[in-house]
C-alpha cells in the first residue's frame, strides 16, 4: 500500500517514500479500521433511532431499544473521534520524520536544507510534494 509515492519517481525516491510509509502505517492501519467500523456504527443507529423516534409508540422495550441503539451511536462516535486522533498522530509522524531526514542530510547544502524546512512549516499542505522535491534534489547532487 503505498499512498504516498510519486509516480514518475526514481528508486531512490521511492525508498525513502517507503521508509516514512513503514513509521506510520501503524497509525495508517488503525486509523482506517476505526473509521470503517464506526460509521457503519454511526449510520446504523442514527437511522434506527430516527424509525424507533417517529413510529413507535413509547413503551418500556421502545426505551431500552432506544438506549441501546444511542450506545451504539455513542460508540461509534467515539471510533470516529479516535480515527481523527490517530490521523493527526499519523500527519505529526510524517511531518517529524520529514523535518529529521531533512535536516540530517550532509548532501544537500546547509541554505537549501533551511529553505525546505521553512517550506514544511509555512505550508504543511505541501508536505509530501516538499519532501519529494528535496529527495529528487539530493539525488541529483550524489
């Protein structure tokens, strides 16, 4: 599963892509089986409450069916909530591992090594694409 390397890249490019990929896809991993388990969770419930809500007369089996159904509800709330947690989790990783491989680099010149880094920290949506263009640079210096 390789999410984040370029098409177009050398191998060289691509080992590096690999490496980072290998610190974060445990964070990857969990983070996606939460996310598929909790908004079924979510829609399940949600769905079900609204049915229960606006049809049923209230008696004490259509409260508990109620309850339970608003656990589950709360629950895969909770999946989700832990899903967005591990995401940022997984985004701090890549950008801490990116920030290192960058700054340890002795090919690159010191001036070049700075630019980037204050690229990463003035648009971390370019995170991937910044890493790329200094991989692809360091290699051409080698």
């Amino acid at each position: 599963m390789n999410l984040f390397t370029p098409k177009d890249a050398s191998s060289y490019v691509k080992e590096e892509f690999d490496e980072m990929q290998s610190k974060i896809s445990p964070f990857m991993k969990r983070s996606l089986i939460y996310s598929f388990i909790a908004f079924p969770l979510m829609a399940i419930s949600i769905f079900n409450l609204f049915f229960v809500l606006t049809s049923m007369p209230y008696s004490s089996e259509v409260l508990l069916a109620i309850g339970v159904l608003a656990l589950i509800g709360a629950f895969g709330m909770a999946l989700f909530r832990e899903s967005l947690h591990h995401n940022k989790s997984l985004h701090q990783t890549s950008i801490n591992y990116i920030r290192e491989r960058i700054a340890k680099s002795e090919i690159v010149p010191e001036q070049a090594v700075k630019r980037y880094l204050k690229t990463i920290d003035y648009n971390p949506n370019q995170l991937f694409h910044t890493f790329h263009e200094f991989l692809k640079h360091e290699e051409r210096l080698k």
